[in-house]
C-alpha cells in the first residue's frame, strides 16, 4: 500500500467559539492512534484532547471556557490586592 491509498493523517485548523459574545479562537486539531490532541494557539496551557472530533470540539470550547474565567479571576484577585 502506497502513501496515496492511505495519506498520513494531517492536523486541522479550527475557530473554535467559546463563549456568549461569539469570540472565536483557532484551534489546533491532530489525529492521533485514538482520537485527536487539540490546543489553542492564542491561549498559552490550553491543550485538550476528545475521542472524536465532536468530543475534541467540545473539550477544547470547555478549556477555552476554564482558562478565561481563571484568568478574569486572577485578575480581579489582584485588583483587589493592589487596592489594599
């Protein structure tokens, strides 16, 4: 079996939206033996991983999700510091 019967599997690039007001993020998505590894470029530590592409999908608008609300509380932690 050549290379043309069976392409190596390629990563794909995907706007992933992560929250209400429509933000969209590109994502990464590389196939793996099982499933797909995905990470967001423009969020440094957001890496996730799903079975499918579906779950890949979802995993990563929920890491999007995570990463965010952390950091606007990190944030507001220390606002509040600084005013003390």
């Amino acid at each position: 079996m050549d290379m043309q019967d069976n392409p190596p599997p390629r990563a794909r690039l995907v706007m992933v939206k992560a929250v209400a007001h429509e933000i969209l993020y590109p994502a990464i998505f590389e196939p793996e033996d099982i499933g797909y590894s995905v990470y967001v470029p423009d969020i440094p530590g957001c890496v996730t991983q799903g079975d499918t592409m579906e779950e890949a999908m979802q995993m990563a608008q929920d890491a999007i999700k995570l990463i965010l609300k952390d950091k606007k509380l990190i944030n507001i932690q220390n606002l509040l510091h600084q005013r003390m």
